[in-house]
C-alpha cells in the first residue's frame, strides 16, 4: 500500500472542498429529514440517482476532452460506494428521530475513526497536536450526547455507525482512489444508492412488512409524486452531484487526518439548517459541546513553523 508521504498534498483545495461539501451535506440531510414524514427514503434514492447519473457521466463524458471516457469502475471504486451508501442509510435512519444537532454530534466521531485509520492502515501521519485536538472534539461529542443521562437516545449511536462508514471510505478515497476522477467516483456513489434503493423497493414491494405504517420512512410504499415531491428530488440530485464530486476531491488532495478536521463545519451548518426548517436550538449542553468540537478543529488546523 502507498505510503503517506508518497501522495500529493493539496492542503487549500481539500479544505475548501471539505467545507463546501459538508455545507451541501447539512443542507441535503435537513431536506431529507423535512421530508422523511411523508416521503420513503429508497424512492429518494432512486428518483434522485436517475436523474443525477445521466448528469455525472455527461459531464464526465464532456471532462475527457474529446476523448473516450473511462467507463471502467474498479473493485475499490465500488468498495467505497458500498460504504458511502451504508453511512446515508444510518443517517436518514437516524433523521426522523434524532435532531440534526445530536446526529451532527454524533457523526463528529468520524475525524477521530479516520485519524486512527490513516495512522494504523495507510501510515499517514496525524502527530501529537491533532491527537490532542480529536480529544478535545470527542469530550464535546460525550457532552452533546450525554451518553450516562436519562435523555440519550440509543438511537444516537446509528449516526456513530454512519461516522464509521464514513471515515472507512475517506481512508479508501486516499489510499486506492487516489488517480480516479472524482466525477467518476460521483458517478459510482449514485450508481450504487439507485441499486440500493430499487432492490429495497423491489423487496417491500414483494414483501410488505408489518411494521410499514409505524416507520414509513424506511418501510413505507412508494407515494404518488407531485410538484413538491419533484422539487425536492431535483434538489437532492443538484446537491448529490456536489457532494459526491467535493467528498471525492477533499480526500483524494490533502491527507485524510487533515480533511477530516474540517468536517466539523457540518456542526454550524446542522444547527443552521433545524433552525430553518425546524425552529429548533441546540440546548446549553449541545452548545458546548458544539463550541469543544469546533475549537477542536481550529486548534488541528493551526500550523506552527515545523509543526506536523
């Protein structure tokens, strides 16, 4: 396997793509989760992957210049789709009944899984400050949580699952995918989540469970579409699109350990996004344990001369 120091670096364009991405990743989860009452999740994955994979291989078709494209998606390509597709599944999982505040908390386990990953399985460095500042994040993640108090929900540890999945993947994208282009790693996340969501569909159809009207999110028959529906699908795909091509991006320019410390900015968005569509405000513990997780990331990012 290629060693840390033998990966170009491209520390400013994985940042910018990181927050950008995570921006649109809030923005797409708060409309899921709006939606979630009424709308199930494989119709989401389905609808919105067929139109959003015509958009990817058109604009990976006009990317080759000419050329013929490559259409060849390796093993490790699909791997990571896999478990992309698995992290958005515990998300919306989670959304119907956790606020995106605690699944935002939650989710911030990722940094420190993906710091871990890089250090024992591709050797990329992380060094005594990141360490420091990935502890200083988990402390505001058992804050916000509040694991020991009557109020945790286990429900909270679905979002844990999905940080999981979402670190494996991030070490993947920069130990196996480092060459693909991210249009073509896009292409094969949507891929996957169509196939996803039409052999679930396929399979509820057959076999409609018992328990469908008590969680129609996940168990629940497709429902007739109108013009909201349309728009909600059509600005899923637009933001899928982005998220695809920026998660690809951030992982394959800077090391993961790095990246990763900028994934906080999901926390900020989360609670902007349940304010706009919820009205809801994270407590005075959620809030603190925002304000650790953040200062976290801004103590990891800060360079000093010769520092790691």
């Amino acid at each position: 396997m290629t060693t840390g120091s033998d990966r170009p670096r491209n520390i400013a364009i994985g940042v910018a793509a990181v927050v950008a991405t995570v921006f649109a990743m809030a923005f797409a989860d708060a409309i899921v989760k709006f939606a979630s009452a009424r709308f199930p999740l494989w119709q989401i994955f389905v609808l919105r992957s067929l139109l959003s994979v015509p958009m990817l291989a058109a604009a990976l078709a006009c990317a080759s210049g000419g050329a013929e494209p490559r259409w060849r998606i390796s093993g490790w390509v699909w791997l990571r789709s896999l478990l992309l597709t698995l992290m958005y599944v515990a998300i919306y999982a989670a959304a119907p009944i956790l606020s995106l505040s605690t699944i935002a908390a939650a989710l911030y386990l990722g940094p420190l899984f993906i710091a871990l990953f890089s250090a024992f399985l591709i050797g990329e460095p992380v060094g005594a400050r990141r360490w420091a500042a990935l502890a200083i994040g988990f402390a505001g993640v058992l804050i916000s949580l509040r694991p020991a108090s009557d109020s945790f929900s286990l429900a909270a540890l679905i979002p844990m699952i999905a940080a999981l999945l979402y670190a494996l993947a991030a070490v993947l994208t920069r130990a196996k995918c480092q060459n693909e282009r991210p249009m073509t790693l896009a292409l094969a996340l949507n891929l996957c989540l169509l196939a996803t969501g039409a052999v679930v569909s396929a399979a509820l159809l057959a076999f409609p469970p018992a328990a469908a009207p008590t969680y129609p999110f996940l168990l629940g028959p497709w429902i007739a579409m109108g013009t909201g529906e349309w728009r909600v699908v059509v600005t899923l795909a637009v933001l899928i699109v982005g998220i695809g091509v920026g998660l690809a991006k951030a992982y394959q320019s800077a090391p993961p350990a790095i990246v990763a410390t900028f994934d906080y900015c999901y926390l900020p968005f989360a609670a902007l996004w349940s304010f706009v569509f919820f009205a809801e405000m994270p407590d005075a513990a959620t809030a603190l344990g925002m304000l650790l997780i953040a200062g976290g990331g801004i103590i990891a990012v800060g360079r000093r001369p010769g520092s790691a």
